[in-house]
C-alpha cells in the first residue's frame, strides 16, 4: 500500500497535508502504477500523464517516484559484468532497467518536465557492496535531491526500487518507501554525498564519523553543534551560473574530504570550462572599450587556468585520471595562446566594420595591437609539448600567424 502515515517521509511533510490532500496524495500514488504502455515510452509524455491530477509539487514528485520506483529495475547483469550501459532518460524507460545514474537522472528529467527544481546528487552509500569499516575514496552511487514547497528534500529511486543492499537487510525486492523524501539525519546514516550541502544538515556529518557507521552517527547527531548553514548555501547554488556551482560544490568535496582526488580533476576541469566560458566575451567587445574589458578578461581567464593547472597537477601518477589531467595541463598553456589570437582577430573584425576615416586614424595603433598579441600568441603555442595532442594545433596556428600578421598594413 502507498498509504503514508507508517513511512519514513519528512513529519514537516505530513503536518503540511490537509485530508483533502492526503486523499489526493494517495490517488496520485494508486493512479501512477496504472500508466499506457503507449504513454511510457517519451519522457515529456511520462511526466505529463503522471502530473495531470496533480495539485501540488509534492503529489506531482510523489508520481514520479512511484512510477520509477515500480517500473523500473536495477541493472544487476551490467553491474556484475562491470559494464557501464547507456543511462539516458530515453533509454531507461525503453529498457526498463538502469544503474543508480539512470535512475536519479531520469527522476531529474521528469522534474524538469513540470519546472520542478531538482539536483543530482553523488555520494558515498552503504549499499552494494558496502562492508563496515569501509574508508571511502570516490563516489559510488547517486541519488536526488528535489525542492517541494520551497524545501529541499532528499530521495532515492534506486533503493526505492529495492535495490539497496545493505549490512541489516541484505538484498531487497520491491517498492520501498523509506527513501521518499526521507527526513536527512536518517538519510545520512546510509547516505553521505560528496559535498556536504547536500547533507541538508546544518551539523555536518563528518566523513570518518560516517565510515565508523550507525551508532557513531546518531551520537554525533546529538551531541554536534552547528557548523554549517545549509540554506545559504543552496541560495548560493540556486542563483549562480552552471560553472559557479560546479567549481564551488567541488572545493566544498575536496575540503571535506581530501582523499578525493576525482573531485580535484573535476575541479580543474571545471575551472577550464569556465575560462573558456570567458574566453567566449571576446566576440561582443567593441573597440571602445576593448583595452580594459580584454584585460580583465584576460585576469578573469588566466586566473581560472592557472587554477585548473594547479588542481591538475596534484593528480598523483597512480590515479585512473592522471593521463587525463596531463592532457588538459598542456591544454592550459595552449588555450592562452588560443585567448591572444582571438584578441588578435577580434581586432581585426573591428577594423573591417569601420568606415573609412575611423579606419585610416586608428589604423596604425590598430596594427601594433595585432602585432602584439599574435606574438603573445606564439610565445604560448611555442611552450606547448611536442609530444602534446595540442602540438599540431599550436602549430598550425603559428602558421596561420605568419601568413596573417600585419593584415590591415597596406598592400595586404
């Protein structure tokens, strides 16, 4: 039965319904195991079909995880195989089968549909595998977070689904509704995302307190004082560009827990999108403006790579991604030499949308600025390594320089 009361979903969330909406509560539940083959089979007519009766963001998030949560199984043939299947959204309702990934994506997906605010969160579980005493160094298995209300609430479909195993009940079979919006000092006992807002705790649970296990947890619960304000941190979250969020739930994973060294690659990357992000203003600079708007890019940019080369060279050699960020470090260099060329063609652009007097009086210092940058240009195409896959790239825009330089100067 869906019926509530007995569950371990937020008493907030209880104490909210009136029992109009607890009636409906329950119909939403009943009537989301009743979907048409025909409709099951494209997410956005999923979600639609599942919300038609829907009042409230609860009962709308409350007919996802029904409807996931008892259609779709876990992919224990891939995970025993160490097999790692596509897990798109698509796909998973096609299959009917996923790993943890497809599931918390395709919850996010479907709340995306009806403009529900929801997260994908990655963590360390005791679940598949888990053994007490277990030190954990990497993420394991994800799960989601969803805004109802205002509120942020935690839930997992994937042991929704019955298929968390843990130290108490080994491997379980069926719909379970212990992690629905599951209040998060007791999601926390068998769940600790990588980084800690997503605790949804303002007395963070540390990460050796979680590997000692549940005992340790809950005396730590009711001792601990607060650390932390979670709230201001989701407001953080909510209001900043997609990069932002990245780069700073990153450094809050690795201050939490340094061994996760995943997390310092992910952060650099992280860090060179965004630099490329910047890179991308160059475009709309007119030539007004153009010295001190190109110079704080040009600090706002360098900044960010000098970051990410930092974080990419503390990846130890023994780590899987140490090829990888070996890669994007030479990446780094070549991307300044790419920053000075679009400066330098940007120049250019602007000169050739002059008319005819604005061109000829700012032509001369037009054609030192060019010449200045193309050769900052190939003073870092030059430092990238021969050995690099960027090396025919550099190359072949030192080329491109020569061919290039000086191209408002008369007679070219």
């Amino acid at each position: 039965m869906f019926i509530y009361s007995h569950l371990g979903i937020c008493q907030s969330v209880l104490d909210s319904l009136t029992r109009s909406e607890e009636r409906n509560y329950n119909k939403i539940s009943y009537q989301s195991l009743r979907v048409p083959s025909s409709i099951s089979t494209n997410v956005s007519l999923l979600a639609d079909y599942l919300t038609q009766e829907a009042k409230t963001e609860l009962e709308k998030v409350r007919a996802f995880y029904v409807w996931i949560t008892s259609n779709i199984a876990y992919d224990f043939r891939s995970l025993e195989k160490n097999l790692y299947p596509v897990q798109t959204p698509e796909v998973v309702i096609a299959r009917r089968t996923a790993l943890c990934q497809g599931f918390a994506d395709l919850f996010h997906e479907l709340c995306e549909e009806v403009d529900i605010r929801s997260a994908v969160i990655y963590g360390y579980s005791k679940g598949y595998g888990y053994k007490p005493g277990k030190e954990f160094f990497v993420s394991d298995h994800a799960w989601n977070a969803v805004r109802v209300n205002n509120l942020w609430y935690l839930l997992d479909a994937t042991w929704g689904a019955g298929s968390g195993i843990t130290q108490k009940s080994g491997l379980e079979d069926g719909f379970n509704d212990k992690y629905f919006l599951t209040p998060p000092e007791k999601f926390v006992e068998d769940h600790l995302p990588l980084d800690p807002m997503w605790q949804l705790l303002n007395n963070l649970v540390p990460l050796q307190v979680y590997e000692k296990g549940e005992a340790e947890i809950n005396a730590f619960m009711e001792t601990a004082h607060k650390t932390f304000n979670f709230k201001d941190s989701l407001m953080r979250w909510e209001s900043s560009d997609v990069y932002q969020v990245a780069i700073e739930s990153h450094k809050r994973s690795i201050t939490f827990n340094p061994k996760n060294k995943r997390a310092v690659y992910e952060l650099g990357t992280e860090l060179l999108f965004k630099a490329l992000d910047v890179m991308d203003g160059i475009h709309g600079v007119s030539y007004g403006d153009f010295d001190n708007l190109v110079e704080e890019m040009r600090k706002s940019m360098f900044d960010l790579l000098h970051e990410a080369a930092f974080h990419f060279s503390n990846i130890p050699s023994s780590h899987p991604d140490y090829e990888t960020a070996s890669t994007l470090l030479e990446e780094v260099t070549f991307q300044k030499g790419v920053f000075y060329y679009e400066v330098g063609q940007r120049i250019y652009d602007i000169f050739l949308e002059m008319d005819r007097e604005a061109f000829y009086r700012n032509l001369a210092n037009g054609i030192l600025q060019i010449d200045n940058y193309y050769d900052l240009a190939t003073y870092y195409f030059k430092l990238v390594n021969d050995e690099s896959r960027y090396f025919p790239q550099a190359r072949e825009y030192i080329q491109n320089y020569i061919i290039n330089k000086n191209p408002l100067r008369p007679g070219n």
